[in-house]
C-alpha cells in the first residue's frame, strides 16, 4: 500500500491517517474551502520529499504541497482526496552577509527568516500580516505580496535560487546567488508563483537588503481613497522613501475595534485612513511634511518604525472581518485580492460600494490592501455561499473592465480558476497547460489548482 512505503520514508509519526489528526490540513484559513485526505505526509528532507514524490507517481497518486496553510484561494486544501504532503519540518536558516542572501528550508516561517536576516544587520524584504505562520516555501509559491512590494518589489523578484522537486521525483537545484546569471529558462521565476502545480519547493535562496535609516510610522484619516494616493505622491515628489503604504476605510477600522477591543485612533471619525513607512527624514520632518498637506490630512499621529500599536488598526482586519461573521451567525467572508491601475483604484473602491449592495442586498464591503500598487483585498460579508459565485463574477467583471488583475497577490487556487479567462488569452492558457503538462505530464501536483480543466476536443470532421 502507498501508505506502508510512505511511512517507511518518513517514519510513521510523520504519516497522518487518522481524520481527527488530519482535519486541520484539510480546511483553509478562510473557513470556506474544506476537502479530504486519506495521508498527511511530513517529510523532514529534501531526500524524502523526492522519496515520496517518486511513491506517490508509482501510485497514481495526487498531492498537494502545504506549508502554514495561510492562503486565501483553497489551493493547499486536498480537494479530492489528495495526499497532502506537508512542508513544515523542511528547516534550516543560513544567512551570507558578504553575498547578502539568506538559505531558507521550505518549512521556515516569514519571521523566522526576518529575524535571522536582523541578526545580521539585513532585511528579508517581504512581509506578510501572517508572518508568523506563513512558511518561505508557501510565500514563493505563490509569489506573495504583501506590505514592502511598494519598496521591495514582490517575492519573485527576490528569490535568488530554489531548490525543488519536480512530479517525476528529481531534484531541481539552481542556487548559485549570482546577480548576474544568464544561462538558460529564469526556472526560480518560474516556480514562484506556481501554487505547487510545477513541483515542490524544499529550499530557497533570498536576496537581502540593508535595512532602512530613519525610518518612521505615519496613520492618517484622509478624505478619499484618492486622497490617500496623493499623500503618498506627495512624499514621493519630496524624495522620501516609501517603505510601505495601506489603506483602510472607517467600516473596517469600526469592526477592527468592535470584535476585537482595540482603541479607536482619533477622537474624529475619518472616511479613510492610511498607514505608511516613510525613510530617509527625521520624524519632525515627517510631521512638518503633514502639516503642509491640510487639505488631504485630516488627522495624524507619527510613531518610530515598526510602531505595532498603530499597524494592528490595518493587520488585524482579516481577523476581524472574521469574528463579525462569526457573530452574526453569517457564512464565511468573501476574499477577493485584486488590482486595478493605480489610476482606477478611487474608481473601483466607489464602484463596489455602489454595485455589490445593490446586486446582493445587505452584503458589506470591507476593503483594505496595499495603496501603492492599487491593491484591494476586496472583503464580502453577507454573502451565502450559493450567492458566492455570482458574486465572484461581478467584482471581478469589474476589475477586468478597468483593466485590472482578478488576483494581485494570493494566487489563482481553486477560487478563480473558473474566471482565468477574464485576464489571461486563449493562446496564454494553452502556453501554461503546455508547461504544466511538460513538467507534471501525469497531472498529479495540486490538479485542481490554477488552471481550468481542459476544453473538450472538437469532433473529428466527417
């Protein structure tokens, strides 16, 4: 039996069958996507993941590779029945600081690595509100975004090397941490973004960064989402740096304090505010600069980076989007990660608010998300799951008219796959399947991820 070989590659402690052990890798973060497994399998090296790739391919087997399980689009849930082969025990941390690079085993948490590129005077430019949880193999398989793509540029454009096995069970390795390496298909670039449909990624490679100087914390109510744009411009236009840029509305900052017993920021209550990192001045310069803007700063306070008390009003309204639904007895909420052009985004945040009450009455928008690359994770409350789809369809109809991406940052998964072709051509997709079918031909890596089933052929011509 597949399971007896697995458990000898791994150890039976490491082998999952019984369901009471297996219940929290079959349902995702968001409550709403829920499959079936008949193995959890937790290899501890890159040796046994390629042990139990190579098992599973004998098998006929499918698997889906799951890190913190931290997603948003159901792509790490075993959908129908797959082996879910697990990467949390995939450790190790080396950090380079000649070369400026950081080694991370797949398993590793975001701030585990954060804190090891610190130690080192260096900073691991990505971040996630779910560091603590969300693993490195997890962030590169889905190219995450983020609060420093603003300064950092995404997850991609970070990875220095990888190493990965492939469906038929070799090792894939490219970690040479050249800046300047040519040779041949980017196949890093490649993987990170995959959402596990290409092959497992075991280890990673980062470039790092020097950290920031001077560097300070700025909450905002602003008038408008456009006005929250045109701060942001305006610190620009005076050289500072942008370290990172949110926003959120008054809705959501109201939920933030009511579920979750936080302090409203101001004594006035503002439309929208705006959290940013701004480097390069001293804080007083900062707070001049502030004053200087009073028809876009309707309130501020200024605190010295991290500044976590005034983070918490932006990086706690996932959970607090959460236990509103909770307590209302209602379903669980709608994600929706989009993009706009940063032209649109004032446009898309009005259009929403207009058309989704209208079309599902009573539903709520709650929107927040990363101001500088027009980013809204676009949240529905009060959505039924029979109303989920329709749903789905209107706001990203929405964004794809305003030219817009149905997914900014958290992958396709299983929750858009259906709507790939709002965004990605015909001969695009057909480009993505050939890929897929070239490094997994037996369909066997997160098959229910990402892509589509395949169009039926067109009848032979009598």
């Amino acid at each position: 039996m597949l399971t007896d070989r697995l458990a000898e590659i791994v150890g039976r402690s490491h082998l999952l069958t019984d369901p009471q052990l297996t219940d929290t890798y079959v349902a995702d973060w968001t409550g709403r996507w829920r499959g079936r497994t008949a193995a959890v399998v937790r290899p501890g090296s890159t040796h046994e993941v390629a042990a139990v790739v190579s098992a599973c391919a004998e098998y006929g087997a499918a698997i889906v590779p799951q890190g913190g399980n931290t997603g948003l689009v159901g792509a790490s849930v075993p959908h129908n029945g797959e082996v879910v082969l697990s990467t949390r025990r995939l450790g190790g941390l080396s950090v380079d600081p000649g070369a400026r690079t950081l080694g991370a085993g797949a398993g590793v948490t975001l701030a585990d690595a954060q804190r090891a590129a610190a130690d080192e005077n260096l900073v691991l430019g990505i971040d996630l509100g779910a560091r603590e949880s969300a693993t490195v193999g997890g962030v590169v398989a889905t190219n995450a975004g983020g609060l420093r793509v603003v300064r950092y540029g995404t997850t991609r454009s970070q990875v220095a090397g990888i190493e990965a096995v492939l469906a038929d069970g070799s090792v894939l390795r490219r970690w040479t941490g050249l800046v300047k390496d040519n040779v041949g298909y980017d196949l890093p670039g490649l993987l990170a973004g995959s959402e596990g449909t290409l092959a497992v990624i075991t280890n990673v490679l980062f470039r790092l960064s020097t950290p920031p100087r001077d560097v300070t914390t700025l909450l905002a109510g602003v008038p408008t989402v456009r006005a929250a744009h045109e701060l942001v411009a305006r610190f620009r236009q005076d050289g500072y740096t942008i370290e990172a840029a949110e926003y959120f509305h008054d809705a959501g900052l109201r939920l933030v304090c009511a579920e979750l017993g936080e302090r409203r920021p101001f004594a006035a209550d503002y439309p929208v505010y705006i959290i940013a990192e701004v480097a390069g001045r001293s804080g007083d310069a900062v707070a001049q600069a502030l004053a200087g803007m009073p028809d876009i700063v309707l309130d501020a306070t200024l605190e010295p980076a991290p500044a976590r008390r005034l983070w918490v009003y932006r990086e706690a309204h996932p959970e607090a989007v959460n236990a509103a639904a909770a307590a209302r007895g209602a379903a669980a909420p709608l994600r929706l990660d989009v993009a706009v052009p940063v032209s649109r985004h004032a446009d898309l945040e009005a259009t929403l608010r207009d058309r989704v009450p209208e079309r599902f009455p009573g539903a709520e928008v709650i929107s927040f998300g990363h101001l500088a690359e027009g980013n809204s994770h676009t949240t529905l409350l009060g959505i039924s799951p029979e109303q989920a789809d329709d749903a789905t369809d209107l706001v990203l109809g929405i964004v794809a008219e305003m030219g817009g991406s149905i997914s900014a940052e958290h992958g396709v998964g299983i929750a858009k796959r259906r709507w790939l072709g709002l965004e990605r051509s015909d001969v695009d997709i057909a480009a993505m399947r050939a890929i897929k079918a070239a490094l997994d031909p037996g369909g066997l890596l997160s098959p229910t991820t990402l892509l589509p089933p395949a169009p039926a052929p067109a009848p032979a011509p009598e």
